[in-house]
C-alpha cells in the first residue's frame, strides 16, 4: 500500500480559505440579523456588514496560515520537527 501525499498549492490555500469564509460571512450576517433581534440589540446593516468584515479578514489570515503550516503534514509532525 503506498502513501500517496496530497498538497495544496499556496493559492488553492488561499482560495478554500475565501470560499471557506464567504460562506461563514453570509452564514454570520443572517444569524446575526436574528441574534440581535433577540436580544434588542440595535444595530444597522452598514454597521453590521463592517464589523462582520473586520472578522472576515481575520478568518481568512488565520485559515491561511493555518493551512499552510499543516499542509501535507499532522499537526504532530509539524510541532515535533520544531521542538527537536
């Protein structure tokens, strides 16, 4: 049985990340409508779409790193070649 590796290309990382957030983004943006619904929280859409955004960018520099890191390797293998 061989092993086969698989790898992403730095812009494939890239581009799961975006689509991975687009998603989280519109998935946030409605959750949030009825959250602040709930709660009586007042907010309005221009606002809410710049504070989701800031969060955005963030997910998708962290998603990014992330994959990067642990491409093609365990998280374990990763941190024992650091440490020894």
């Amino acid at each position: 049985m061989t092993s086969r590796q698989h790898t992403q290309s730095r812009i494939d990382s890239l581009m799961e990340s975006i689509t991975n957030t687009a998603i989280g983004f519109v998935v946030s943006l409605v959750t949030w409508f009825f959250v602040a619904r709930a709660y009586g929280i007042q907010m309005t859409w221009f606002t809410n779409i710049s504070i989701t955004m800031i969060f955005t960018v963030v997910s998708i520099i962290r998603q990014y790193v992330l994959r990067r890191l642990f491409d093609g390797r365990s998280p374990w293998q990763w941190l024992k070649q650091r440490v020894a």
